[in-house]
C-alpha cells in the first residue's frame, strides 16, 4: 500500500475541470479490514445540475463535439497510454474500495481499460459520420444521406464490482463521437474513475467534457437520470435500481442502455474435459467472489459425470488461497460489504434448510486475519433443485450450485428458466455438440469450454431482464450517437412532387 499509507485520502469530485469538494462525506470502506480508507464528497442535486451544466457548455461550445475525429481519436489513444502508465496506482485505488485482488484488478479489472480503450479508438477511426444513401425515384427524385451526430449530454452510472472498466465502456464510445459525460461510480468505489478523469484533462479531453459527481444512487444517481439536459444515460447494475433508472428516464424519453444482473447456468455435456469444466467453472464462478454479473453459478451437470465432477471441483476448490488481496498470491478476497457477506450465507443457511448439501466452504474463513473485514469461503452446494432460491436469483457471491441432468433437452429447459439472460457456458470435446445447445440458450454471451472470455470486439448484453442494449462490439460507438436523414429533393420540378394531395386548387 502506497497510496494512503495508513492515512484517510481524500478526493475531490471533478466538475468543468475544477476539484470541487464538499463537508458532507462518503466513506469509502476497504472490505478486507473493515476500515475506512478515503472520503469522497456526498455529491447532491446542485452539484449534478452543475455538472450536467459544465457538460453542456462543453457539448455547445464545439471545443471536442466539433473538433475533428482524428483529434478526438489522438486524445483516447494518449489517455490509454495514460492508463497503462499508471496501472498500480489504478489498481490500488480500485481496489481499495471493491477489495478485488491485486493479481485480478492488475490482470482483469484495470489491465482491460486501456486494451479496450484501443479498441474503441480504432472503431472510431473508420466510423462514418456520413452514410450516402441511393437516389430514389419515390416519391420523387431524390436523395437521402445519414448523419451520426452526438447525442449531447451521456450519463453514466457504474456499479461497484468493476467500477472504471464498465464506466469506460460507456465514457470512452461517448467521448470519441463527441458527447460531454457526466459520471456517477457506485459511491463505495469512486477513486480510480476520479483518477481516470483527472488523467484524461492530461491527455487533452477538455475541461467540463468528462465530469464526475461523487454520491449516494438515490440522491446524486437519480438526479442525474432524470435531469432533462441528459439525453442518454448508460447503466450498469442490478435489476430492480436498472427499473429505476429506466422509469426517471420516461419522463424525459432518454435513450437507455441497461447492463444488468444475471444467473448465468453452465452446462456440463457427459464427453466434457471433465479437468478444464472444474477449472473453468471455479473460474467462472468463484472470480472476484462471483461478483461479477455473468458469474455461472448454476452448474448443470449429466447425472453419468455427476459426482466425478463435483470430486474435481471440489479438489481444485480446496487450492484456491482466500486472503489479503494486496498480497500477489492471493486467489480470492473478501465481498463488498457485511450486508453483502450476510446476505450470501443467508442464502447457504436457506438452501441447507431445503435440503442441499455444503460440499465445499459454506461459511467465513477461520483464522485471525479474516476476524476483520468481510469474509466468504468459496462454496459448493451440491442437491440443489432449481426451484431453490440459491438456483434462480443472483447472490453475487461465491457460491456455485450443481443441478444433475438427464437430458440435453432437461438442462437447456432449465438452463433457460430464468428472468435473467446474461451469459451461459456449454462444456463438451465436441465443438459441435456444444455450439447445437448454444444455440438453444437464451442469453446474450454463450461461451463453449471458457467463461469471463471479454472480447471488446463482441457485443455483451443481455437478453430478458438482464438488460437493454450491447455494450463493445463493432456497433459500440453507435449507442452514443443520434441519426439524422438528409433528403435533397433532385428533381428540381415543383409538378414531380406529390404537393397536390394538398394544394389540388391552388393554381
Ligand atoms: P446497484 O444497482 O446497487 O448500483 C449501481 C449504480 O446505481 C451505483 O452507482 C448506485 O449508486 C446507483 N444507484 C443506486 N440507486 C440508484 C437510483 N435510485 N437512481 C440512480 N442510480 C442509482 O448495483 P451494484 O450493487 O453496484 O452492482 C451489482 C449489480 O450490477 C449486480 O446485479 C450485477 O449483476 C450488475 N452488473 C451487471 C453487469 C452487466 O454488464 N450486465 C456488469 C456488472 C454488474
């Protein structure tokens, strides 16, 4: 540790470039020790009215909606040479408030921004502003061209699990077409999107075009979705504050992108590597303590591979290093907070109480390190049955429950029971077989014998309740832009043109 070195830092919001503070404080907790590691100001309506105003000077003023796309491509690319330069700061900053490990935040949470950020920049650099369209002879000769212009004014709104990757999925798209940002973090983890905003003055984003408003959802988050100078807002978060969000955003008709919660299920074929299912899916289950949206945590499993699997798992599970995540070789750290740590062995306690079985963990580590801070071992539950609660709603903690199937049909059948349509993985050594229940899946990220696998040139979203729109992929820039049709009327005859529908008498 470096940064606070045992002091309380504190960080002001940023707003039209300027630090901007406030008396009245956030706490930002550092879930391995339970103590207070930094303030940040409690932003309020005033201070978003404030941003949003600086925003739209920005936008207004022409400096970066106007200034060319190469330009605006420049500026991106030396922020992501930014970002890479200042990787451990970063990582510390991020850490101190969500408790990832400095191995995962080095290689996943921050080691993704400035690749992503490339990405992003080189989609920008053959994104047509202007698309020609065909001369038309209906209903008169003519010719239509698109334009695709900024929408104005994105919000974004982070959650607390991978605070400044999901927030740049949204900032850096909005920023290359030429909005102004306004951002709100999860107000546990507001310090690395702070640093990152700070960052992007120095590579040449100008003052009031990035902002960031530091504060509670209910207070600084749903002002900024409904203030009616916002005209896009992208979220990241969970179901029913999503519903929120989605509601403040009608009285003013925003467009809307929704990153939501899942419960995502894995499928285990009986011909799977049965090694590389229990490695993948502790993986994909276990990583970051399964706060992670598309975390699978509903294993299905063929009965004929049912309890040599759950033996590997378990196995590979007992390897896994749970301690302080700013030591190298630890594997996993605490959850967020003691009401999160509370609410996932709440979950243990009721799937016990219906009848599953604690194959692995179930509890709170023992030993004096984890006597402070907030602690949950890596758990298996096997005897789940998918009307259990553990097998249909989203903990967001590292828990993983294993179903037994007996046909394909069964497992897809279940596999699709959900309100949530994040993500799904199929496990099988037949490439075909896989991709053929991939197919059935009802999800917006299937992966076959991987998991976690971001790959910023595919779309990721989700389908039913899990969300609104795709964030990456080769359309990511166009969630920030308006479409404007331009008609030019070519045949320069006033009698070529259908005015007589109307004016029939006026000759
Ligand atoms: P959350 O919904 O509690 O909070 C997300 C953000 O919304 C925070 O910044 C919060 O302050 C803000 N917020 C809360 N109430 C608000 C309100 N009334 N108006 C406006 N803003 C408000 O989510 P979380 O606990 O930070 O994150 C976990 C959830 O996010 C999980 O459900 C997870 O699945 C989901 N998630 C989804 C994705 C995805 O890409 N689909 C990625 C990561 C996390």
């Amino acid at each position: 540790m470096t940064i606070t070195d045992g002091h309380v830092l504190h960080v002001p919001m940023l707003i039209d470039g300027k630090d901007v503070d406030s008396t009245d404080l956030i706490e930002v907790v550092t879930p391995w020790n339970g103590q207070v590691s930094a303030t940040v100001p409690r932003g309020d309506s005033p201070h978003v009215d404030a941003a949003v105003a600086a925003a739209r000077t920005g936008f207004e003023s022409g400096v970066w909606a106007r200034a060319t796309a190469q330009h605006r491509i420049e500026v991106i690319r030396r922020l992501a040479q930014l970002v890479g330069d200042h990787l451990e700061e970063l990582v510390e900053l991020e850490t101190l408030g969500n408790g990832a490990t400095v191995r995962q935040a080095t290689g996943f949470h921050i080691g993704y921004v400035a690749p992503h950020m490339e990405y992003f920049a080189d989609l920008a650099a053959r994104f047509d502003y202007e698309i020609p369209g065909p001369r038309t002879t209906f209903p008169t000769l003519g010719q239509s061209s698109v334009r695709r212009e900024p929408i104005g004014v994105v919000a974004v709104i982070a959650p607390f699990n991978f605070p400044l990757l999901l927030a740049s999925w949204k900032i850096v798209p909005a920023l290359l077409v030429g909005n102004s940002v306004v951002v709100k973090p999860d107000e546990r983890t507001s310090l690395a999107i702070l640093r990152f905003a700070r960052l992007a003055l120095d590579a040449g984003v100008p003052p009031g075009v990035l902002n960031v408003v530091t504060g509670t959802g209910p207070e600084a988050g749903a002002a900024l979705a409904a203030h009616s100078d916002v005209g896009k807002i992208g979220f990241t978060g969970s179901v029913p504050v999503g519903r929120q969000i989605m509601r403040l955003a009608a009285d003013t008709v925003k467009n809307v992108t929704l990153e939501l919660g899942g419960k995502s299920p894995a499928i285990v074929l009986p011909d799977a590597d049965l090694d590389l299912a229990a490695d993948g899916l502790l993986y994909g289950g276990l990583l970051y303590s399964g706060q992670v949206c598309e975390s699978m945590t509903r294993l299905f499993v063929h009965e004929s591979i049912h309890d040599s699997f759950v033996a590997r798992l378990v196995e590979r599970a007992s390897t896994i290093v749970v301690g302080q995540p700013d030591d190298w070789d630890t594997d996993l750290g605490p959850v967020i907070s003691a009401e999160s740590r509370d609410r996932i062995l709440g979950y243990i306690a009721g799937a016990v109480a219906q009848g599953a079985t604690v194959a692995f963990g179930g509890g709170v580590p023992e030993g004096s390190q984890f006597s402070r801070g907030f602690w949950v071992e890596p758990t298996i539950l096997t005897g789940v049955t998918p009307e259990m609660a553990v097998a249909r709603e989203e903990i967001f903690g590292p828990v993983l429950s294993v179903l037994s199937y007996r046909t394909v049909d069964e497992a897809v059948a279940l596999a699709n029971d959900s309100e949530y349509g994040l993500a799904a993985s199929v496990w099988s050594r037949d490439n075909d077989a896989a991709i053929a229940v991939a197919d059935r899946i009802r999800a917006g990220s299937v992966w076959i014998n991987d998991a976690h696998q971001i790959n910023a040139a595919a779309p990721f979203g989700g389908y039913r309740q899990s969300g609104v729109g795709r964030e990456l992929g080769p359309q990511a820039l166009e969630a920030f832009v308006e479409t404007k049709a331009i008609h030019i009327d070519l045949s320069g005859r006033r009698d070529a043109r259908p005015y007589d529908v109307l004016l029939s008498h006026a000759d």
